[in-house]
C-alpha cells in the first residue's frame, strides 16, 4: 500500500464479490465485479434494489462491455444473485465500452429502460456509426500532428477489438435522460445525480444520502487517477480544466461517504481522495511548466515527462492524449502558446505570463 492509500479507508478489507455473486455492502446496495481483457484488469457494477414500473427488481448500474465472457458472468448473476426477481431497468454512469457494452443485450434481454445522460448516449451512437476505417485514419491524423510516428501504435488504432463499435456493437434505440441535480427515486432511497466533466463528455456520479453511499463511477477512484484525454474527435477540447472543476461537486458530501468506484475497492475517505487527484495533477502541470522553461514541447515529448513508464501501443495513445489535456489546460490558461513546426507538429511554448516571476 502506497502513502496516499493509507489516507484511505477499504471497510471491507480484501474481500471481493466471488464470481458470478454479488456482495451486499450497505440495504438494498451489492456490488459485482467483472474481469477486462486491458491492462486495467477490471470493473465494478452494482445491483441496487429497486421498483419501477410497479414492479420488485433491480437496478444494474454499469453493465462491462459486450464479450462472450461479460454476457456468461451476467448469466450467473441473474442464475444466483437476483433472489427470484428482474432487472427492472439498467443505468450507464457514462458511455465508455467497460460501462456501456452490454447495455443492448442487458436492456433487450430483460425489456427494460436505459438511463444516462442525452450527451453520453449520442456521443456513443456517434461512434457507433462512425466506420472503423474513418475513425482510425483521423486518430493516425490527430496523432502524427502531434509528433507520434511509431508504426506499431498506428497499427493498433486500426485493431478491430479496440474499437469502440467492438466493444460497443449496438445501444438502445430509446432511453432515459438523466441529469445533474436530478433526483431518482431507486427502490426506498433517493439517488442524486451528479455530472462530471472530462473524462467522459457527460458522467453522472449517484449520491444517497440515506445510505451515505456515492457511486463515483470513474469521476473519483481510489488507486489510479482517471484518465483525461484530448480526442482526434474534439481536438480543442480543455478536459482537464472540466474535470478538476467537476471534483469540486462533492465538496457537500459528508466525510465518511461510502465511495464506490468502478475501479479498486470501495473506500471511505473521499476528500482526502479528492485533494490527492487534484495535486496529481497539479504537480503534472509543475514538471511540464519546468520542461517547458528549456524547450518547447510536442505532446509526445510532453508525454514522456509524464510517463516514464514502458507503455504498450494502446496506452501509449490514452498517455498522450493525457499529455496534451495538460498542455491544452495551460495553453487556455493562457500560459503557453501553440504553433506548428516545419514538420507540422504542434508545439508550445512559454508566454510571459508563465514566466513572470
């Protein structure tokens, strides 16, 4: 255990759900967890008991993504954990494949609803329909532009089973919108929602007050920072500033909630969770500010100050899209400028606001 990890709390210890069982964690809340074929091994989902529609059942919020494997360990679920009841709806907390895969087979299998937020769920059609081919030729665009030129991580951008469509091959034609400060009424309790920024276009967090349990789905995790990219498909885009914004939503939650993140184990201590993601990410900011003072940077020269770790083809393309979202914070901030080389790469520089003593 690190030293932020002892800031924490895991009231359970290591105990983990069994395969195919769910885990009862506080009235009515359960938690499951289902293997990934990544580096990031797994994912967390909840069964949470509900009625809608006039009918005893459940809630799963999150569903894996769409596998062979995933659709099996489900079917035990349903086999042994249901208690005799249905699916009364399922609800995505944002649209990446590890939450959203499964949502058509879920949805259809048990007739029910799909709730998440309008921008996740057509952000995901989007890509959906989006050919692999068109995808992948603008991400070799948007990373070369950038200074990227290993073949083999082109090579992956084009591998079928990284593909959103893959992992995601249909959604839902209907569902349910949800929305920051909404409240849903999930069997006895009331669930808030709480959209977060940046690392998903649209996430939405649920807090119980009752319970004092908040899913934090990936907004808050408590051994690894999210992942906080800039896309070939929004370019310009700020995420890092929305996501640290976003952290300051659960500034009103009490100390001791219950925190359960879709990666790790559930935990208490949610804003000493907090202030760590937040000089994380600050002290990321300091490094390329201090690179930035002897040279300029690329965000794949960025990107190997940041991560000096050995990283595969596909986390070589999450590493520097982080590093750029971290360019891009300063650069809005209008700290550093960007320009394009001889070559066409961008690169950014100092301005004298980052330079004034």
């Amino acid at each position: 255990m690190n030293l932020l990890e002892k800031e924490l709390t895991y009231p359970l210890g290591d105990t983990l759900p069994e395969t195919g069982k769910k885990l009862e964690l506080n009235p009515g809340v359960y938690w499951i967890r289902m293997a990934l074929p990544f580096a990031l091994n797994h994912i967390n989902l909840w069964l949470l008991r509900d009625h809608f529609n006039g009918v005893d059942g459940w809630c799963i919020v999150d569903c894996c993504l769409d596998s062979p494997d995933s659709r099996a360990h489900w079917e035990q679920i349903f086999d042994h954990s249901l208690e005799g009841l249905p699916v009364v709806r399922v609800l995505a907390t944002h649209m990446h494949p590890d939450h959203l895969g499964l949502a058509h087979w879920l949805c259809k299998r048990w007739q029910v609803p799909l709730f998440i937020s309008a921008t996740d769920y057509h952000t995901a059609r989007t890509l959906v329909a989006t050919p692999d081919e068109r995808h992948s030729d603008q991400a070799v665009a948007f990373f070369k532009a950038h200074g990227l030129v290993d073949p083999v991580v082109f090579e992956a951008l084009g591998d079928r089973k990284l593909q959103f469509g893959y992992m995601v091959p249909t959604l839902p034609s209907q569902f349910v919108r949800i929305m920051d400060t909404q409240v849903l009424r999930i069997g006895d309790n009331d669930w808030h929602c709480i959209s977060g920024y940046g690392h998903a276009p649209e996430h939405i967090a649920l807090h119980c007050p009752a319970l004092n349990v908040l899913i934090s789905g990936d907004m808050v995790l408590p051994r690894i920072s999210s992942n906080i990219s800039v896309y070939d498909s929004e370019p310009l885009a700020d995420p890092l500033r929305l996501f640290l914004s976003s952290l300051t939503r659960y500034a009103h939650l009490p100390a001791d909630c219950l925190t359960l993140p879709s990666h790790g184990k559930p935990f208490t201590g949610l804003h000493q969770r907090i202030a760590q993601l937040m000089d994380h990410h600050d002290n990321r900011l300091q490094e390329l500010k201090a690179a930035l003072t002897a040279n300029n940077l690329s965000a794949l020269e960025a990107m190997a100050i940041l991560f000096t770790r050995q990283l595969d083809a596909h986390q070589t393309t999450f590493a520097i899209g982080e590093a750029l979202a971290h360019l891009h914070y300063l650069w809005f901030g209008r700290q550093i400028e960007r320009y394009q080389d001889d070559q066409h790469i961008y690169r950014f520089k100092p301005t004298a606001a980052m330079t004034r003593p």
